[in-house]
C-alpha cells in the first residue's frame, strides 16, 4: 500500500472519482462511503495561500461511531491516504456522517 503523505498531492479532484466508492479503515473493521465532495466557492484569499479547500463527506453505518481522529483509509484502488475524520451530527436515521476538511 502506497501511502500519500504529501498534503499538497490531496486534491478535491483527486477524491472526485471516488464518491460512492468505500473506503476500509486500516486497522480497523469500519468501511465508510464517499459521499461528496464540497468545494466552496474560490475566495481571492485561496490563490494567495496556494491552496483550493475542500470537505470530503463519508458515511458510515450508525451506533459504532468512528472515534475523532488520523485514520489511514483505503478505497478500492488500494491507495492509502492519511485523513483526519470528524463524526458529525446525523439527523438521517441509518447512517452516521463523518466529514474530512482541507483548509
């Protein structure tokens, strides 16, 4: 597994093709589904820094939440990615929602 530990290669684009794809947490038994990728729209603030934000929206089954945290997650190219997850407040029934912002 190659894992890609330069922030600057993560791109909202790079996660674009693969929404509704699942992703394994390493080292654990929760799978979580891309749902989304949000891109704000640009700022003139964004170009001076370098950078583009973006939030990647996952969910994941409801009740085993996911604790807050790095987590190596792994789609089904096999790429692993080093992301920092939130569980976030889910008012849909059957799911529980966890975001990953780049800012």
């Amino acid at each position: 597994m190659t894992l890609t530990a330069e922030p600057a290669a993560l791109t909202a684009d790079l996660f674009a093709r693969h929404v509704g794809q699942a992703f394994r947490i390493q080292g654990g038994w929760h799978v979580l589904t891309l749902n989304q990728v949000d891109r704000p729209p640009p700022q003139p603030w964004h170009q001076d820094m370098g950078l583009t934000p973006f939030t990647l929206l996952f969910s994941g089954p409801p009740g085993d939440v996911l604790a807050e945290g790095l987590h190596t997650i792994v789609p089904e190219d096999g790429t692993a990615y080093g992301l920092y997850l939130i569980p976030v407040h889910t008012p849909a029934a059957g799911r529980q929602d966890y975001q990953a912002v780049f800012n």
